[in-house]
C-alpha cells in the first residue's frame, strides 16, 4: 500500500477530508497504519482529480505540487464578484456580452508566459497572514503580480460530473457557512450561433504550478471589455495522474470493505513518469540506503527514479557521474 490512490473529489469535499476518507478506508479494510497526504490542493467547490499519497509515496507528494495541472472551467460574464467566483459578492457589473468570434480572438493573450495577479482571496500568505483573512476582515489585500506559464488555452464542450467554483492551486473563498447558499451552475444547452453574444463559456486550461484560474478567468473577460467569474471548476489532470484512473467516494468504500484497495492503488513510481529509471545492483542499492554516494555510474545528468528491481530504492540526481539521493524509499 506505498503509492497513490486517486480520488474524483466531488462537490464540497475539502482535499483535507479526502485525505481522511482514504486513512478511514484504510482503517476499514485491515490495512494497517499508513501516512497519508495530498498531492495538490482542491477547494471544496472545485472537483475532480485528487492524488491521494500513500506510505512511502507521501515523500514524492511534495514534488506533485510543482507539476503542471489541467482544467476545465467556465467563466461567467457580467458580473464579477470580490473572491472571482460564485463564492462571493458582485463588486461590478457590465452589459457587455463576448462573441465566440471575439472570444477566439483573444485567448492567444493568454498562451505561454504571463504575468498574474493572484486573488485576494487566496492562501498566499501578506506579512505573516494568509490574503483570504485579510480580505475577509475587510482589509485591502495588494498582491504582487507571478509569472506562471498557460501551455495551452481553448473553448471546450460542457462537461458534466462536477460543477463547481473555486480556484487553482488551493483557492481560499468564504468559510463554509456561506457556501451552503450557492447553487453552482454548468455549461449546458446547444452551442452558440455566429454572432451570438455569450452568458458564460467553457474553457479548457493546461497551465503550470501557481496558476490561478480565477484570475486568469477576470483578465480574459477584462480583455473582452467585460467582467466574470468562475462559475464551475473540474481538474482533468494533476501531474502524471488525470481521470481515467480516479475513483469515487463510493467506490473507495466499496473497495475497503471488500479489502480490495490495491486493486486502485498505483505504484509509487507513477508519480515519476517523467524521469528515467536508474537500475541499481544490490551493492549500489544497500549504498544509497545508506545515504551514500555512488562514482562512476553511467548515467546521464539530472533526476532518476533509482530501483532495485521492482523495488523502488531512492528518487537521486545524477551529476557528473556521481549520484546522490533527493528522497529515499524504506522499502524492503
């Protein structure tokens, strides 16, 4: 049970809480005791993928942070509120509704590096104080601009299973009292005509770590001559980790109860399939364990998922010909 059990967070589910629907179904099954972490915050009111780190994989789950995600989300135009999401309160309005045509037009503004304003409404952290306490205690909140990359950014179909409205990256809206009153809405009905102004559109975003959905959803409709919000937010992709390999709340029940969790749960090296893999001998294995370095190992320079096997041993980085260990496995 070292590895990862992705979850399809649904609606107002907290990533904390998906975390203890996993120790609960481990708890369940007989598994044993075992860390337990997320790779990647998800607010309540976003869904979707939700990397689940068990064991030995909660070493790499900090590492799952820094990867790139994909969205799917829709902004809805006109109205634009204080948190930039169904969340909050209207702060400004506008009667201009985008074309498909001019909507087209202006996403390439927002393909490759940008610069962002993250909302103030967000975890990031002002003088020692999170910017969503600060917001909510009425205080103005001046966040400094980031660079984050959009690797890609295109109008998509709607999408069922999970409308939502939240941020990327954590989000930090109003507490949960005030989310009981929202009634989230999707993107449905046949696609616009030519010419046809828009109420709100579906988007689908590949950005990079740090990317705030919310604020990019503001500066498009801004760039439209309007104003929005996000109205529904579903992660397709976190990492290496998308969809097709998620499971439901029900279906992590079902599984413990019939201690079939492994059947769902991937292999800790899942989380590195993007490096290459370092086969070691017994001796160099035992080494690295030690914490020792290895010379003269034909490799070439950067990140490795070394292994003994099957046997995952130690994620190292190769310099020179010399390895190092980042984060070593305690696995037999």
């Amino acid at each position: 049970m070292h590895g990862w059990i992705i979850l399809d967070k649904p609606l107002g589910l907290g990533s904390t809480q998906g975390v203890s629907a996993v120790k609960r179904a481990l708890r369940q099954g007989g598994y044993g005791k075992f860390k337990v972490g997320h790779g990647g915050t998800l607010d309540p009111l976003a869904t979707g993928v939700l990397p689940i780190a068990v064991g030995e994989a909660t070493k790499l789950a900090g590492r799952m942070l820094d990867g790139d995600k994909v969205y799917d989300f829709t902004i809805r135009f006109g109205v634009q509120t204080d948190t930039l999401d169904l969340e909050g309160v209207e702060i400004a309005t506008s009667d201009v509704r985008p074309t498909s045509a001019q909507l087209a037009a202006v996403l390439g503004r927002f393909t490759g590096p940008i610069e962002q304003v993250p909302p103030a409404y967000s975890a990031l952290k002002v003088d020692g104080q999170r910017a969503y306490d600060l917001a909510r205690a009425g205080e103005e909140v001046m966040l400094a601009s980031r660079s984050v990359t959009i690797h890609s950014l295109h109008s998509s179909p709607a999408r069922g299973g999970g409308p939502s409205a939240s941020s990327a990256d954590g989000g930090g809206g109003p507490p949960q009292a005030e989310r009981s009153r929202l009634v989230p809405s999707t993107a449905s009905g046949p696609p616009p005509r030519a010419g046809e102004e828009l109420e709100e559109a579906t988007l689908t975003a590949h950005v990079s770590k740090g990317t705030y959905i919310r604020s990019l959803a503001r500066d498009i409709a801004l760039a439209l001559g309007t104003v929005g919000h996000v109205t529904m937010l579903r992660r397709t992709k976190a990492g290496p980790f998308d969809l097709s390999g998620a499971i439901s709340l029900d279906k992590l029940d079902e599984l413990a109860m019939a201690r079939a969790l492994e059947d769902v749960t991937l292999p800790l090296r899942a989380a590195l399939d993007d490096i290459p893999a370092l086969p070691l001998t017994s001796d160099q294995a035992g080494a690295l364990r030690q914490g020792r370095v290895l010379v003269g190992v034909a490799a070439d320079d950067g990140q490795h998922f070394a292994c003994f096997g099957d046997i995952p041993v130690a994620l190292v980085e190769v310099q020179d010909h010399e390895v190092r260990v980042v984060r070593g496995f305690n696995l037999d």
